[in-house]
C-alpha cells in the first residue's frame, strides 16, 4: 500500500473488512472522512553493539535533561517560543524496566527518546541495540501547512494549521521526521570526547577577518558569555539571527535615545566580528543573518556545560 493512502484507498479496505456494510448502509457507507487522531513517527538508529549504546546513553540522557532549554525543544519541533505561547514545555524521564525513556512535552505533542537495547535479536554473535527518537502529534493546529481554506478552493493559498485529516498526511510526516533528525542532531553533541581545552585554546588567541586582527575570546566572561548563550537560543537555530535581535537580550534595560540605541548596535556588530573571526559563527549569504556554525555549537555546548 502507498505511504501515504488516499481516501478511496482506505474506503476498498473497509468494505474488505467488512463486505456487508455495504448492503446493510447501501451508499451511506461509501465515503468516509478520514482522520488521524495520533500519530507516532520514529527514528531507530542501529547500533552493531548494545555495549557501544550503553555506553554514550548516560551522558545522551543527561544532555537532554539538562542542557535542553524550552527554546531548543522547541526548535527541535520546528517552532518558536514567544511570548505569545501559552503552553507548557515540560521535559522528565522515567526509568523503566527496558531503560530510561526521555520524554519532552510541547502542549500535547511530544518528543521522547529511548533506547531499545533488548529488541533486536544477535547478529553475528553481537547483541545490537537501537536508539529510538520518536514525534507524537496530538494537536496538528499547532503545525502549519501550505493549502488553501478548506472548502473554498478560490482562497489563497498561504500557511494554515495543519488538519487531522489524511489530506495533510505527508506535511505531518515531513514534520516529524524533520522533528526526529533536529533532536539527533542536537544530541550529537554530547557524545564529543573532544577535549574542553583543545576546543576552546585555539579561540583564546587573537584571530583574523579580513585582514583585520580581532581580540581573543572569553568563553566565561562578560561580555562573551552572554554573547555565546543569545546566539545559542533556540528560536535562532533555524533561521538565525541578527544583530537587532540580539541588542534586546544583551542589554537590559532599553535604550533611552536613538544616539545609545545606535551604540548599541555598534557594539554588537564588533562581537560578532570577533566571533566571525574566530569561526563560531557565518553570515547567510544575501542577508543580514548570521548561523552558529558546527564548531560554534560544538565550543558551545562545552562552555554551557561547564559553566557553573
């Protein structure tokens, strides 16, 4: 069967279930609207060796209950937390007789991860194990798809909340696989035997942009520290940021004339040259955006975690 059924499709498999249907309820029984009231979409990653996964899972676990702020959840969802959200997001973890099973709760949606250690039968005299990451959509409206309104085909076509109908099927898989692969990618991060010192010594001296000598970094002090947790907010992972968006979270208080308000800009474009210069971060081509690159995540999700 297709992955993703049409309409007519589940109809022949009704009648196929029950062939009578259609002679007790005649043409009432034709058509049905049909609706996904939950879906589950996981991701399994294979590991040849359970002891490998046994191993990583501890710290994979302990990364996600404490380095996953409400922003990165959401991200890893594909949404932003504003201020104008109003709902919960709350991650636990249980320990259960198969394992310990992470759970992060956006609304009624949810993203877990756990592990499967004792499912996959032995291959080769190795006992392998999987990784499970899966996406639970409760509430579709809180997604959104490209259509038009249903049931008026001349309305524009724009971004509107995703249905629990099976029309939608194939956004909400693309949804949650996208959900699936942001949460493995985060979780990549934790398993870097990479040193803290051999990260962080090469941007503790002084680099060049353009020519041009910028000072060394200071992962935790101010005004860097800081610096590194603004542009590490989740809402700016997926489509960056830029230096409006970050002159509000660095200072405090808002500006009292338009002569500090430009200072402030100022300020901010000179640290994030330093950060270009030193590789944490690129700027989107054509814009005004700037995107924490691999070895800025990586720099820090080391600082964060050691900072105290």
């Amino acid at each position: 069967m297709n992955a993703y059924p049409s309409r007519q499709t589940l109809d022949r498999l009704v009648l196929r279930v029950n062939p009578a249907l259609a002679e007790v309820f005649g043409a009432a029984c034709s058509t049905y609207y049909w609706t996904i009231h939950q879906s589950e979409w996981a991701t399994d990653i294979l590991f040849r060796d359970a002891s490998v996964l046994s191993d990583c899972y501890p710290d994979l676990v302990r990364h996600a209950m404490t380095d996953f702020a409400s922003p990165d959840v959401m991200r890893c969802l594909g949404r932003k937390l504003t201020p104008a959200y109003q709902g919960e997001v709350i991650s636990d973890y249980k320990d259960r007789r198969e394992g310990v099973r992470v759970k992060h709760v956006v609304g009624i949606n949810t993203l877990k991860m756990y592990d499967k250690a004792h499912s996959v039968p032995p291959v080769r005299g190795k006992v392998p194990a999987v990784l499970r990451i899966e996406t639970t959509m409760n509430n579709p409206a809180d997604f959104k798809v490209r259509r038009k309104a249903q049931g008026d085909p001349n309305s524009p076509s724009k971004p509107r909340p995703l249905r629990k109908g099976i029309a939608d099927m194939r956004r909400r898989v693309r949804i949650c696989q996208a959900a699936n692969e942001r949460y493995a990618d985060a979780l990549a991060l934790a398993d870097d035997d990479t040193k803290v010192h051999d990260l962080l010594e090469p941007v503790t001296k002084p680099a060049d942009l353009a020519g041009r000598r910028v000072r060394a970094l200071r992962p935790w002090a101010d005004p860097d520290l800081p610096l590194l947790r603004a542009i590490s907010r989740g809402e700016f992972l997926l489509n960056g940021f830029r230096n409006r968006d970050l002159v509000p979270l660095l200072f405090a208080t808002p500006p009292r004339s338009s002569e500090e308000r430009r200072k402030r800009s100022a300020r901010v474009t000179y640290l994030l040259r330093i950060l270009r210069g030193h590789g944490l971060i690129e700027k989107v081509p054509g814009s005004h955006r700037y995107l924490v690159s691999e070895k800025g995540r990586r720099l820090i999700a080391a600082v964060l975690a050691t900072d105290e």
